[in-house]
C-alpha cells in the first residue's frame, strides 16, 4: 500500500516512479523514467510528469467494469489514484461517474463512494452493479418474468429486432416499468434492467440487435437500415434470456464471495445523485477524500443522442436529458461550467483531501485542456500538485512505421492533480 499525504512526497513519486516496482502494473516494455516538464501560469511552476503510469494491458481490471460507455476512462486510471491517495472506508467520489469506472473501482478496493451523473442512464448501470445478486436467483427470475409473444414497441424497431426477440425486450420492458411504479423493484430487476439496457444494440450476436454499431454509439434507425441494406442483413431471432445470464455470467467471472459481499456493503451506504455537478447539495461539506473524474468534453460527444434506445427501453425522455447535459460549444462557455463544478468540489472536499480531474487531447491535441484547467482549480482555492500525463510505450508497429505514438491524440490521458 501507498500512502502519499504530502504534495512533496507525491511530486517525488511520481518523478522517482518505475512501472517495475509495482507488481501488478509491471511492464517490461516500459520506458521507467520519468519526464518532466512544466507549465508556468501567474509566476508559478506547476510540474507535468509525463510517464506510463498505468497500462491497460499489465493487469486486468475485474470483468465486473465491462459494461460499455461512450468516453468512459479505463478502472486503471482511478485505480492509481485510489491506491496512491486513499485508505480503506475513505470517501471516492466521482461527479461524472458514467458507467461508474471510478465508484466501482474505489468500491473493489474497500473505500466508501458518493456518485452523480446528470444521465439517468449511468445509475442504472453503476448502482446494480453495487448490489449484485445470486446467479441461481436471478435465473429463476427470469424464467418468472412472462414473455408476451405478440408484445411489440410502441416505435418502429423493425430495423434492430426480429419480431420475436422485441417481444421480449417489450414485455421485460413492461415487466420492470410496473415493479418500479409498483415500488417493488429489486436487486434481480436492477441488474436485468442493466444487462439489458448494456444489450440492446452491439456488433455481435452476444447483443439483442441484428449487427449494428459497438453498444456505446450513436445509431438512428436511418443509419441502421443503411447498415441493412450494405451488409444485406435481416435481424435474426435472439434469445434474451440466454444472452442476459451470459452477459452477467461473463461480469461475474472472477468475483470472490468476499468481494461481493464488500461491493453490496459499500453499495448500500453509498450516495447515489442524478444531478447537475455544479449543484450537488445532498452531498455534506468536506465529506470527500477523493475525487477521480472526467468531465464532458466541449460538444464532442452527445450523450443524449447516444442513448436514445437505452432511454427508450427505460422509459426516461432523451429529449430531457439531452437539456440538462453539459455540451458546450465553445472552450469559454465549457470553462464557465468547469468552475463552477470546481467551486462545489472545492466545498465537498476534506481539507488535505485530493482531485483528480482528467481531460482528454481535444482536436488532437491543439487544444490543452489540462493547461486550461489548472487556473480553475486555482480560482477555487485549490493547490495545484502535478499534472500527470500518462503514456503508453511506443508499440512496435508504431517503431516501424516512424509513427510518433500520439500522433493520433488517443493514447494518453491527462489529469490535473488538486489538493485542499
Ligand atoms: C466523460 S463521461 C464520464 C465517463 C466516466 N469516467 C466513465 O468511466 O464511465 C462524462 C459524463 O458527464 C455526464 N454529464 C454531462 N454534463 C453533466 C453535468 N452538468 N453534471 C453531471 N454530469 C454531467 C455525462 O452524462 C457523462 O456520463
């Protein structure tokens, strides 16, 4: 266990740090040292520390994160944070939690968590994710639920599903939406409602769709008939029950009983909120130890849009959503949001306590959206520690063909470090 308390001590990790060291991050391929640059702002030094922190490959992150999201962050990046910044039972909070990378993450190492995201989508895919249920339990449940077999949507989903197969999407539709106005849904509904919400679409037979796009993308019905007619395509039937137990079969893989029985502990204290960051008044003052977080990027990705069969299924408005989600359309007006979402981490934080706040490489990297970040932090009070730019090693394709490895703007991520 690392424990770094000081700005000092973690500046020196960082700049000291070699992959090797850590066992289960050890890389061989690692290039182990440090870089180091800095930014200067307002007469002041701020270090960049530009290293391969983290790698996606060295150590594989538990099956139960695999659940797509559109710009979700790999479990690596809050699992260095966590590791390095935190102790067990200390509070992880991620304001833009998203399929919940970093509250699943803190809850797997024993820490207490607070999530939030503006889309309802992402609690129905974190929360059940902290109550997990019995396998055998959840067989028997689907089995309960019944299957109308002239069910069929009240939009036109004819370009997606054979007759069949939305049918049964209907009637488990049906079947959720009456238990939880009933007020009898529970830990088996949660998790059917997340299997097959992460179901609906996808480029494999695993997903209720005919073949369309990877789950996390935006697809219309338009697009989708276009898709059809190139690949001369006809939705085949699919057995929804076989793909929702294998789907969770697959999240449940290398689950300890111990560590589920931690995930439901944590889950059933934790603060679940569905609201704008900037305004997260159930969550008490300096009540968090850490935030690890990625906020929407510009205009970059439409959330809203993204999401509108999963809305669909779960009976929430798309349209709804789509008003309350940040999508700034120019770096001014997306600031303007950040520091007010910086003012209210800066109130809920603990005093020593730590933020973590990654931006990606925005128009390939013309815009440094770190740099831009590091005055909010400091107009809300916080000391700004690092920035920590992580890396991945020169592939050999890419040694071959000369191709400087960022070229494509896609292999790093870049997190401004605060602390109160
Ligand atoms: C980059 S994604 C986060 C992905 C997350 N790190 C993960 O691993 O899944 C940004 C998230 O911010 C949410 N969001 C957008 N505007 C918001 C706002 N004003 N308040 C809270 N959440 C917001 C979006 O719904 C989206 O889930």
């Amino acid at each position: 266990m690392i424990k770094t308390n000081n700005i000092f001590k973690l500046r020196k990790y960082l700049q000291d740090f070699t992959l090797a060291e850590e066992s289960d991050f050890f890389n061989p391929n690692s290039q182990h040292q440090t870089q180091i640059e800095f930014l200067n702002y307002n007469q002041q030094s701020y270090p960049k520390f530009i290293n391969e922190f983290w790698t996606s490959r060295q150590r594989q992150a538990t099956a139960l994160h695999e659940i797509s999201y559109r710009a979700c962050f790999k479990p690596q990046l809050p699992h260095f944070f966590i590791r390095l910044l935190t102790e067990s039972g200390e509070v992880v909070y991620d304001p833009f939690a998203g399929r919940g990378t970093t509250v699943l993450e803190a809850a797997l190492l024993n820490r207490n968590i607070i999530a939030n995201d503006i889309n309802p989508i992402s609690r129905i895919l974190y929360a059940a994710r902290l109550q997990v249920p019995k396998l055998s339990k959840l067989e028997q449940r689907l089995a309960e639920i019944p299957f109308e077999k002239t069910a069929s949507a009240n939009i036109d989903l004819s370009m997606f599903f054979h007759p069949d197969t939305e049918a049964e999407i209907v009637s488990l539709k049906n079947y959720l939406a009456e238990r939880q106005q009933n007020g009898k849904e529970d830990l088996l509904d949660r998790w059917l409602r997340m299997i097959a919400t992460n179901r609906l679409t996808g480029h494999s037979t695993g997903f209720f769709s005919v073949y369309s796009l990877p789950p996390n993308q935006a697809i219309s019905p338009q697009s989708q008939r276009k898709i059809n007619i190139k690949r001369n395509q006809q939705p085949e039937y699919r057995n929804t029950r076989a793909l929702i137990l294998k789907k969770s079969k697959s999240l449940l893989k290398n689950l300890f009983p111990a560590t589920i029985q931690q995930l439901n502990e944590i889950g059933q204290r934790a603060l679940f909120l569905t609201q704008d960051a900037r305004f997260t008044d159930k969550i008490a003052d300096q009540s968090v130890r850490l935030t690890v977080t990625s906020p929407p990027f510009l205009n970059v990705v439409q959330y809203a849009n993204d999401n509108w069969l999963r809305c669909w299924f779960n009976g929430i408005q798309s349209e709804e959503v789509a008003h309350q989600l940040t999508m700034a359309k120019s770096l001014e007006e997306w600031l303007q949001v950040m520091a007010q979402v910086f003012t209210e981490l800066y109130r809920i934080t603990q005093k020593d306590g730590w933020l973590a706040f990654e931006v990606g490489e925005v128009r390939r990297g013309k815009i440094k959206l770190e740099e831009e970040i590091v005055p909010l932090g400091l107009q809300a009070r916080f000391e700004c520690v690092a920035i920590l730019i992580n890396q991945q090693t020169f592939t050999k394709t890419a040694n071959i063909w000369g191709v400087a490895n960022n070229a494509k703007g896609t292999n790093t991520n870049r997190i401004v470090i605060f602390r109160k």
